[in-house]
C-alpha cells in the first residue's frame, strides 16, 4: 500500500456509518420537523430511519436538495427544516448554498453526507476528498454556523439547531464510503408532496 493509500485507509477508519448516524438524528429531530432529502442515499437513510408525512424524498432533482428546503424553510418560519444529503447532491447545487446564505432563515439546518465519492453513480472520487472543504465553503457563502462533525454525539448538535432556530446552520458529517441495504421511499411524487401539505394544514393540488 502506497502512503496516499495508506492516508486514505486511515481517515476511512475515522468516518461514520452513514445510515446509523441518520438514524440516530432522525430519532432526535423534534417531531415538527419537515425533512427535504437528496436524491440517493439521503433519501434512502431517511426512510429506513422511519417514514414520516413530513419527509419529502427527491428521487432526482440533483442539486436541488436545499433550493426547496430553503423555500419550505421561508415559506414555513415557524417550523425547522432539515435539509439531509450528499456531497455529490450538494457540489451540484453549491450556488444554491449562496441563496441559503443570503437569505439565512432561522429555522433552515443543512447537514450533508460527506463521503468523497458519488455514491449513484459508482464511488468515483468528489470534489470534497480532492480538496474541497464543504464548511470552508458555507461559511464563504455567509453560513457562519457552518461546522463538521466527526463524532456520533454530532447528531445532539444538530437537533440542538433545530429545536433552538436560531439561526441557519450547515454541518458536514465524514460518513463511510460504503452501500447499506436500500431502503426505497415512495416513488410517487404527488403524493409525497401532497401528505406533507396534508401534514401542514393544506389543501392538495
């Protein structure tokens, strides 16, 4: 094993389980929570987590994961609103972290998945193992309670966020580079979109 190899080895050993941190947030999360999931593996730890009518799952929409969570979030003030997915979803979107920043609703938390890879498309390497720092970047964006987590006690930190709503706030979670089980949400978009408008106190459409 080369030292670059033996680097990454390492820091892999150091990084989360993806879906038992996910799970371990979702149990903590007040329960008005509304949930926007990326496309992919958020959305599948989401719901293997528990489904909820206050979870909306993007079964695509690459990078569009926190445009609609900030809509929800402005649209929504008096309800916190988590934004749940990867690093690849968010690299695709990261202009829309400048929107976020600009507009800092206090009710808004992002927290994204970092593994290094794109999961969906066959673990090729990210941007964020080549050199780019997510935190480095919200906080360049106005975020400044931008930070990373590391440790599974992170998920308190999180839902500490939400319940206070005092402000937005990002966090980027190292998880391991591996593939549980997929858990599948629904499919169908309309009715997602239509239970948690249901779940607000709105009329479907």
């Amino acid at each position: 094993m080369n030292t670059t190899n033996a680097i990454d080895a390492a820091a892999a050993k150091q990084r989360l389980g993806r879906r038992e941190f996910v799970s371990a947030l979702m149990a903590r999360i007040p329960a008005e929570t509304l949930v926007v999931t990326g496309l992919g593996s958020a959305s599948y730890d989401v719901f293997a987590a528990g489904d909820r009518d206050r979870n909306y799952y993007l079964w695509g929409a690459m990078g569009g994961a926190v445009p609609l969570g900030l809509g929800l979030a402005l649209a929504q003030p008096g309800t916190p609103v988590l934004v749940v997915t990867g690093d690849g979803e968010q690299l695709m979107g990261v202009g829309s972290l400048a929107t976020a920043g600009a507009k800092r609703p206090a009710n808004l938390t992002v927290v994204v998945l970092d593994n290094g890879r794109f999961g969906e498309t066959g673990m090729q390497r990210s941007h964020t193992s080549l050199g780019t720092d997510l935190v480095a970047v919200a906080q360049g964006f106005g975020i400044a309670d931008a930070f990373a987590v590391d440790e599974p006690a992170g998920c308190d930190a999180i839902a500490e966020r939400l319940r206070a709503r005092s402000g937005m706030a990002f966090a980027r979670v190292s998880i391991q580079a591996d593939e549980p089980p997929r858990a599948l949400p629904p499919r169908d978009g309309p009715y997602v979109k239509n239970r948690l408008r249901a779940a607000l106190g709105l009329a479907p459409f």
